[in-house]
C-alpha cells in the first residue's frame, strides 16, 4: 500500500464511496429536478453526501408515490369522462335510431315517437289546408275547419249597441270592448251538431236526455212531452240538435274525444266570436245592415211574423227580410263566412265552455276559457237563433243558459285543439 503526503488508503476509500454515493444522489436528483446540495469543504463532504443520499432516497419514495396516486387519480377522471361520453354517444345513437334498444324499451319509444311524428305531421298538414277547407276525422265525426291565430276586438261599442237598440242590461254584458290574442290554432265545427251525428253518440252509448224541453214552437213553456227528437216541430237528421243540455254537450264531446282520440271539448267564448267574425269588424257577416242577414242566418223575421199572423213589419227586434225557415233549418243552407263556418248566427245559439259573466272586466285576453269568478249553474250562449231579437243575433251579443235546461233554441257546436 502506498503511502505519502495525501490521505490515507481509508481515507482514499472513503472518499471514492463518498464521490460515487455523491454522483448517483445527484442523477436522482436531476432525475427528480431537485438542486442537490454542494458541499462547502472538502472535510463535510462525506456526512453532506451521506445526508443527501438518506434525504434523496426518502423524497424519491415520497415523489414515486406522489406520482402513483396522481396517475390513480387521472385515470379516475380519464374513465368518468369517457363514461359520459360513451352515455351521451349512447343518446345520440337511440335518438336518431341507430343503437338498438331493449325490447320494452324500443317499443315504448317507438310507440312515443310515432305518435309525436303523426301529431306534428297532422298539425303540419292543417296549417297547410287551403282556409275554410273542412276536415273528418272519423266516421262519427262532425267536419271541423281549421282556425288560425290571430287577434281581434272581442264585445261591442256605444255606437253598436245604440243602432242595435241594445238594453240597458244587455249593453253591460258586452263591455268593455277588449283585444283577445289567440295564441293557439284551433278546429271548429263547419255546422252545428246535427241531429243525425247526436243520435249517432246516444245509439253508442245509450246516453239519456229525459223528456224535458222547454219553450216549444209559440214560444210558450212546455217541459213534458218534448226531447231532442221530438221538439214540437218537425225535423230531419241535417237539422241541429236541439233540446239538449251543456250536460248533454260535454258528453258527446268527450264520447267524440274518446272514438276519435282527438282533443275534442266545446269552443270558449272568445274562440266562438272569433272565428264568427273571421276577420270582420261589423255586427254580423253581411255587415251592419239587418236587411241583408237573410242571406246568412236564419233569424226572427217576417217568415215567423207571418206565421204568428201578426203585424210586426215596424218591430225593431224583428229583421226586415225573410230566410224562408220559421223554425230551426238545415245545417249549410246559409251562406258562410269568410273561413268557411255556417250557421254562426242563428238558427241555434250556440254553448261554450265559459261559465257566465254578467260583463267582461278581467275577462282573459288569450282566448282561455273564463271559469274563475262566475256562476258555472249557467254557460255562456253565442250567436242568437230562430226566434231570438234582431239585437241577439249579431257576433258581440251573449246570453247565458243554465247548465240543465233544455230548449227548442240551443244547440252546440264543437271545438278541437290542433
């Protein structure tokens, strides 16, 4: 063993192990991007490398566990994003058909979408009907007519209701005038129910309406004896039904909705005004003048004044022409208005689905049935009839009707939402 001036041979040993030691804790600690420490003399080197070796080595077991949990961690989040992912592909793929469902599944959703895509195409197809264009949609069913959306001024005016020789009481039940906004497209009856389709609902459901009907041909009570097919005059099956109750009505509607699974119901009141108006801004279809009405409607007039052999030509309530019916007529003997409806005015009033209000303050404006705050024992009436007052039968006018009487002048048309 050599011996000098320099280290001795432990010392030497030492050394080297301490340099080799010192290198490989300062590779890890590249390898770990930690700044190793250098040593400030030649004489604490060795405790310094040792240090650091025991510090390197315990931070490098902290750094791989570090890691470890960290990538534990992403792959976590990795596979919950790649399951949302695969649940919204999975979304996608049933919406549009091209994933395969469970059977009760797929046909469930089958079933949803045809009947969706039949509902839409059916709207799609009213909308694009010609206006006025009538429509079945079964074999007991009345032909309906298309109503489209619109806006319009609903009551009457002072100015009317002075040329009309509208009274006092009557006046108060047009007011005020409003604007009604009809957000929703709606079918309505091109006529009245007719005899021969109500007769088709009680053959069906063996529905009775007693054998009651007040008010027969004269205009004088009569409450036995009379029903919806015998009224004390004679009809066929195209006449309105009369002698039938909003009783009656709401159960032929819902019997219609049933056998057609279509949304059928009574129109409400502002739907009922309208559609009668169609457009107009006049008392009734041919205009303000009561001499031209004959030829829409069939009204009190000099056909009845001649029947009841009276001399009422000057009579204010009675129309200056004559329609040629002194009873109630055939459904479409009149001409109809511009979006293709018969009979809005006269021949039969007409029940709606409102319950009565003696005047329109907080009426709604969305053409909505009005229920709230009124006295549902009696609906609202629209359109006036064979032997009501020439002021009676023009689109602003209203009566009310109690829920379970039946008359020789009242009918009911019906609705369907689109």
């Amino acid at each position: 063993m050599d011996v000098g001036n320099g280290p001795s041979s432990r010392q030497a040993e030492t050394a080297a192990g301490g340099r080799a030691v010192l290198r490989a804790v300062r590779e890890e600690a590249l390898a770990q991007r930690v700044v190793a420490p250098v040593p400030s003399s030649r004489r604490r080197w060795l405790w310094a490398a040792v240090a650091a070796a025991v510090v390197c080595l315990a931070g490098g077991a902290g750094a791989w566990w570090m890691i470890e949990e960290r990538t534990a961690q992403q792959e976590r989040e990795a596979a919950a994003v790649r399951a949302k992912t695969d649940a919204q592909v999975r979304a996608r793929e049933v919406a549009s058909g091209t994933r395969p469902l469970p059977d009760r599944t797929r046909s469930d959703a089958v079933m949803h979408t045809v009947a969706a895509d039949t509902a839409a195409a059916e709207k799609m197809r009213d909308a694009a009907r010609p206006r006025g264009e009538a429509v079945r949609d079964c074999a007991q069913c009345p032909e309906v007519v298309t109503i489209p959306v619109g806006a319009f001024m609903m009551g009457s005016t002072p100015a009317e209701d002075d040329r009309e020789g509208v009274p006092p009481v009557a006046r108060d039940s047009t007011a005020p005038a409003h604007r009604v906004i009809i957000v929703t497209p709606f079918a309505l009856g091109k006529y009245p129910v007719t005899r021969g389709e109500f007769a088709a609902f009680v053959a069906a459901t063996g529905h009775q309406t007693g054998n009651a009907c007040l008010i027969n041909a004269a205009g004088e009570a009569d409450t036995t004896g009379r029903n919806w097919r015998k009224p004390g005059f004679a009809q066929s099956d195209r006449h309105p039904v009369v002698c039938v109750s909003a009783d009656d009505a709401r159960a032929y509607v819902a019997w219609l909705a049933k056998v057609s699974g279509k949304p059928y119901r009574l129109p409400t009141e502002a739907e009922w005004e309208y559609a009668a108006r169609a457009g107009s801004t006049t008392a009734r279809i041919g205009g303000d003048s009561r001499a031209d009405t004959c030829r829409y409607a069939n009204v009190f007039d000099f056909t009845i004044a001649k029947m009841l052999d009276g001399d009422i030509g000057g009579d204010r309530n009675v129309f200056p022409c004559s329609d040629e019916h002194v009873y109630t007529s055939p459904v479409g003997a009149f001409a109809a208005n511009a979006w293709g409806l018969h009979d809005m005015l006269g021949n039969v009033y007409q029940l709606t689905s409102d319950c009565w209000h003696p005047g329109y303050r907080d009426a709604p404006v969305d053409g909505q049935s009005w229920v709230e705050g009124g006295d549902c024992s009696r609906r609202a009436v629209r359109g006036g009839s064979w032997q009501t007052n020439a002021w009676a039968a023009r689109f602003a006018a209203r009566g009310s009707h109690a829920v379970g009487v039946r008359t020789t002048n009242v009918g009911f048309r019906v609705a369907r939402d689109n």
